[in-house]
C-alpha cells in the first residue's frame, strides 16, 4: 500500500461546503486509466482507496468527478483485451484499460481485494487511523453536497411531525431574527441532519449508538409538553439545558467522521436554540400563542411516536 496521499473536495457543493470537502484521502493505488461509461472512452485519473474508486480529470485536480462504489461490484478480467477488465456495480458495467498487461493486473488485484467494502473501509493500522478519520470525513462532505441533501429533505418531508416541527420552527426564528436568520438556521439543521442519515445509512451509526440520545430527547419532549400545557411553570434554563445536552451527545456521536467545520456550525446552532432569551420569546411571548398550540400537537404526536416505538 503506498503512503502517498492525495486532496479531494467533492462535486456538488453547497455553498457553505466550499472548504470541507478538502481533505487528506489515503491513497492505495492510483494513475491514468481509459474509462468506458455510456459507450464513450474518457481518460480519467484514478485513486482507489476502501471501498470506493475516486477519479478526476487529471492528477493535479483538487475536485473529483465522481466515484464508484465497491460494495457490490465484482470483477471481470481480461475484458477483450489483456489490458482491460470489466467492473460490475449492477446495474451499471464499466470497461477500463490500462498502460500495459503488466499495470492491468495490478489494478485488478487491488480493485478486487477492495470489493466487498463499503465507503472509508481502508486498512491502515494502528498508526494511519488519523487518515482514516480524515478519509471518511471525505465521504461525509462529499455526500452531503446538493444531491445528497435533496434526497434527504425528500425523505423528511415525508414525515409529517418533523415537517409539521419544522414548520413552526421557522416562524418562531423568523418572528425574533428575521427571514434571514431563519434560513441560516434551517440550512444548517438540514446540513447536519444529512450527515447522520449518511453514517446511519453507511453502517458506521448503529442504533444502540442513539440510545442515550433518544433518552434525552424523550425527556425533553416531555418537559415541552408540560411547559406548553403549564406555562406558568416555565423556566427557559431547563429547556436550553436540554439543547445543549443534544447538541453534546450529537457531537459526541458523529465527532470521528465529520470535520471540525461541522462541529463548529453544530455549536454555532446550539448556541442559537439553547438561547433562553429565544427560548422565553417561543413559550410567552403574544406573537407565538397560535405557534405554540401547533407546536403541542406535534409534541404530543411525537410521544406517541416514541411510545409506539418503545413497544
């Protein structure tokens, strides 16, 4: 395995999502191949590493033109040639050549030995598990780039208690900061959320993993439920307290596999919610009263949730 390693920032990228993308990805095999896709032969640079095959249109290129997943891909060699092969990610077949025979078969070798693995699975021992973190931060950014978010707001908006939350609040952020502040927050409540869909959805979350989280927030959903049907016995400490202990046990659960950039909009974010001025404008305040019978319906609908799901 070579040592040399290489930057990368993903494709799509919001616009806050500029310099997160750039990090050190460890490289196990890498060079010039012909590439097939669609019929049409493209020169591409290559860089394998885990489980996934990154290229970009020359070697110096800091951004990646796409990468192929090697999870469920199976090899074929030699394809019609000695210096060609086949991979297999089904439904799709690509057709690469390489330089000589002898490159060929390494290329191979290396790709076959990484087929089975998912995203940021590079065996680097003991002393290279920083780049591995850094590697898998990679994939994090990478994926939670436009495309990847909007398939994760389809997904929630399918939801109707978080689209319903949601919903209102937005109105309660735009009523004490503004419209613009009130995009801001949402972008980053969705930027971050994408993340954890992402590592869920890649195996590196389990769900015992969100076990304490869940505790929290069942907790907290119960205090808000108390405060909104008793508003005089409403203390905005102990809901900011509960913020920021989320934010904490979030941090703490996805800490290894994003960059400190999302670690620093996660506590820009708790900051703002865990605000006790924001949260005393949200539960007493005259311009919320109508905002805060919709939030008790979503509150209560989601104690049910979690009671149906505990059963």
């Amino acid at each position: 395995m070579s040592d040399q390693a290489s930057k990368a920032t993903g494709g799509d990228k919001t616009a806050d999502d500029t310099t997160e993308g750039v990090v050190t990805v460890c490289v196990e095999k890498e060079g010039d191949l012909e590439f097939y896709k669609k019929s049409k032969c493209h020169n591409y640079y290559f860089m394998l590493s885990g489980g996934g095959l990154y290229y970009k249109s020359k070697s110096k290129d800091t951004e990646l033109k796409g990468i192929i997943k090697l999870q469920t891909a199976t090899v074929n060699y030699p394809a019609k040639k000695p210096v060609s092969w086949e991979l297999v990610v089904k439904p799709k077949q690509y057709t690469f050549s390489a330089s000589n025979e002898e490159e060929a078969k390494q290329w191979v070798n290396a790709i076959t030995a990484n087929c089975g693995k998912k995203l940021g699975d590079v065996d680097l021992g003991k002393k290279k598990q920083s780049r591995s973190m850094a590697f898998k931060k990679n994939i994090v950014g990478k994926a939670s780039s436009s495309s990847f978010l909007r398939t994760v707001l389809a997904e929630l908006s399918k939801d109707d208690t978080f689209a319903m939350y949601m919903k209102q609040l937005k109105r309660t952020i735009a009523l004490y900061s503004g419209r613009k502040k009130e995009e801001e927050i949402e972008g980053k409540i969705y930027h971050i959320l994408t993340k954890i869909v992402l590592l869920y959805q890649n195996g590196d979350l389990l769900e015992q993993d969100f076990d304490e989280l869940f505790t929290v927030l069942r907790d907290s959903l119960s205090l808000n439920i108390d405060y909104l049907e008793l508003p005089f016995a409403f203390e905005a400490k102990n809901i900011s307290n509960y913020w920021i202990t989320i934010i904490d046990l979030t941090v703490r659960l996805i800490s290894n596999y994003v960059t400190d950039k999302t670690i620093s909009e996660m506590r820009e974010l708790c900051k703002y919610l865990s605000d006790e001025s924001f949260q005393t404008f949200l539960f007493t305040d005259p311009k919320c009263a109508d905002i805060r019978e919709k939030m008790k319906a979503v509150f209560r609908l989601s104690w049910k949730n979690f009671d149906r799901n505990k059963e």
